[in-house]
C-alpha cells in the first residue's frame, strides 16, 4: 500500500524539527569543543526542556557561563523559529530537547521524562 501524499501539516512538521536541530546546531557553534569537553566530564547534560542543564553542582565557573550562553542562543533561537512557523517556543523546544537527546552520545548525561539526570546507553 502506497502512503499518502504528505500533508501540510506533516511537512510543517518536518520543518519545524529540522529548524530546531538547526536552532540547537548553531547556538553549540563557537562553543562546541568546549560543551563536548564539559558533557563528557559529566557536568552538562541535555535536558527535557531543549535546553543544556548542570548535571553537577561543582561545575566550574566557566562550565556554568558556557551553559548560560548556550541556552540564551537557544532560547532566542526557539523563538524565532515558533515565531516563523505560528507555533508555541515550547513545542519547538520540545523538538529540539528530543533531537537532542537522540543525538547526545553514549555515556553523557540526558535528562528523562521525569527529569532524573540518566547517563545515555
């Protein structure tokens, strides 16, 4: 059985995703080598929310500015792409956290549905 054309809504879907995983791409940018280093040492995790989080308290101070800056270009990116697509920053960053995750490698931390820090197997 052939599947239907894709709809309007599927395609708006797909763009919406595709602009988060962008949103997140961008806002690591300058910050990338610096973010991998601090996820692998089990500070920063990936959150349910689209944004980064402190796995750790005893984060350096420089670990925490990083994570503040991320999530402020996330943010800002979030907004911009609800803005453009007539949707709610929340259901884009709701994309973005789950592109996120599935792309957070094994052994970092990412947050569950219950927003318990879990390491990714």
């Amino acid at each position: 059985m052939r599947d239907p054309a894709p709809t309007r809504q599927h395609v708006r879907a797909a763009a919406l995703a595709l602009a988060a995983l962008l949103s997140l791409l961008l806002a690591a940018g300058a910050h990338a080598d610096a973010l991998d280093d601090a996820k692998r040492s089990g500070y920063v995790g990936e959150q349910n929310d689209g944004l980064l989080g402190l796995v750790r308290k005893d984060a350096p101070a420089d670990v925490v500015k990083l994570v503040a800056s991320v999530n402020a270009k996330r943010q800002a990116g979030y907004a911009e792409i609800a803005k453009k697509n007539g949707t709610s920053v929340a259901a884009v960053a709701a994309l973005a956290a789950q592109k996120a995750i599935e792309k957070t490698l094994p052994g970092n931390y990412v947050q569950n549905a219950a927003g318990e820090w879990v390491v990714k197997r």
